[in-house]
C-alpha cells in the first residue's frame, strides 16, 4: 500500500516554490460547480490518456473539504499541517476504503488553471492520471480571493462481511474441483497465526495451509493454485479473520485456506 503526496502552488497560472505573505487566517467558502469542474477536467485527460475514469466518491470529497478549509484558513498550503491527521488517516475517518490514497493540493485564480498546473507538474500529472487510481474527492474553496483545492484519489475496496470475503475465496477454489468444508471454524482459528498447520482436533488432518492478505480477492496466491492444481487434494476449508500489519486507514482482508 502507498500513500502520494504531492505539493503545487498555482499562482496566477504560474506554478512556483511559494507565495510569501500571506495572512495566517481567513474565511473560505466553497465555490459551487468548481469540483465538478476539476473533475471533469481531470476524466477528460484520463480519457486522452488511455486510462478509466474516475468516479466521484462522497467520502474522500468529505475529507478534501474539511483539509481545504484547513488550507484557507493557515493561508500557505499543505498537505499536514500541525495536529492534523495524515491523508490516509482522514481519508479513512470521512469512511472512504481503499489500498491506496494519493492528493494533490492546489492555489489558484480558476479551476481550470489549477488543472492545467497540476498537468504541467510531473508529479501531480502522475497522481491525476493514475491508472491504478479509481476514485477521486475535490473540494474547492475561495479566500483572499484565490481558489484553494485539493483532490484525493484512491483506489477503492469494497466493503466485505467475513463470510464474504469466505465466500470469494471459495468461488476461486471451487473452480479447481476441489470441494469446500462448510465449516470455517478450523480455517478461521488458523487464520491468525503466521506460520503452522493447526491440529487436527478431531477432525481430518490439514496436509496444507495457506496464508495470505489482498485487497481485492480476485486471484489466489501462485502458491496455492499450483497446489489446487496438483490433484493431490480434494477438500478445502477457507476461513477469514481481521489483517495484520495493516495502517488502519488501508483496507485489507486475510485469508486462510487449509487443503485436505
């Protein structure tokens, strides 16, 4: 998982290292129409590119709103600025999922000279047309006469129950041939643990186990689909608990699958 971040400074169309003096407070409101203006813009670059679309995502536009007031209100801009949370950290706490976050923040005369700044500096142009990057949040507000913006993008991860998360694995399995326990509670208690085939209790002897952590669930490890493909195997148990290691804004699942 990554976090980007990236700063730019749009003054009069220009892009520069800083703007000196301003005032250390101030009143910002938020333009009508401005992000759905950069939004626009941006999917219009990404279509030239070659590259999806963004779609609009409520809760990263909740967390660009409350840093762009922020950004109003100090007057220089930034990505963090004292006692407030990281990017990955507001992303997550306005309830927005994902694997990856990266923002862009902006000072400018218009929307689309904010645009075409970000688009001129390399670093910014890299976050905006992002191909691994599928929603975007913008928020826009006005003080001392300048647009103040930011734009979070991320790429999101569905929400999933732990059953669900179950319930895909074993669709990727089920494919091998190999059949399912309908009992997780082997493959679950064995979840946790790092290492290790978990006693048999009663029960038949797992002969494989494998431990893993992905956003997204489409794909099972080369481990064990080379494993499921070997013919050696006909039962399978995958249970799922909460991800280890994991920032706690980054959304993750944890999956273990015993072979029999």
């Amino acid at each position: 998982m990554r976090v980007v971040k990236r700063i730019l400074i749009v003054c009069a169309g220009l892009i520069v290292c800083a703007c000196a003096g301003w005032a250390q407070s101030g009143a910002g409101e938020v333009v009508p129409g401005a992000a759905e203006q950069l939004l626009a813009f941006a999917n219009a670059a990404r279509a030239q590119a070659g590259v999806g679309k963004l779609a609009w995502d409520e809760s990263l536009a909740s967390a660009a709103l409350d840093h762009c007031l922020r950004m109003a209100a100090e007057g220089p801009i930034s990505h963090r600025y004292g006692g407030e949370a990281s990017l990955s950290e507001r992303g997550g706490q306005a309830g927005a999922r994902f694997d990856l976050i990266e923002e862009n923040v902006a000072l400018g005369p218009t929307p689309h000279l904010i645009h075409e700044g970000w688009m001129q500096s390399p670093g910014h142009r890299e976050n905006l047309l992002n191909e691994n990057v599928n929603r975007v949040g913008i928020a826009v507000v006005a003080a001392r006469g300048e647009l103040y913006a930011v734009a979070d993008y991320s790429r999101a991860v569905i929400s999933l129950s732990q059953t669900d998360v179950e319930a895909r694995v074993a669709r990727l399995i089920r494919v091998s041939g190999v059949k399912i326990v309908n009992s997780p509670a082997t493959a679950r208690a064995a979840c946790p643990a790092n290492s290790g085939v978990p006693p048999a209790n009663g029960g038949p002897q797992a002969m494989f186990v494998e431990r893993w952590q992905d956003s997204m669930l489409n794909q099972l490890p080369p481990t064990l689909t080379a494993k499921l493909a070997s013919g050696q195997y006909q039962m399978a148990a995958v249970g799922s608990c909460p991800a280890q290691g994991m920032d706690g804004q980054f959304s993750s699942y944890r999956v273990a699958v015993l072979l029999y």
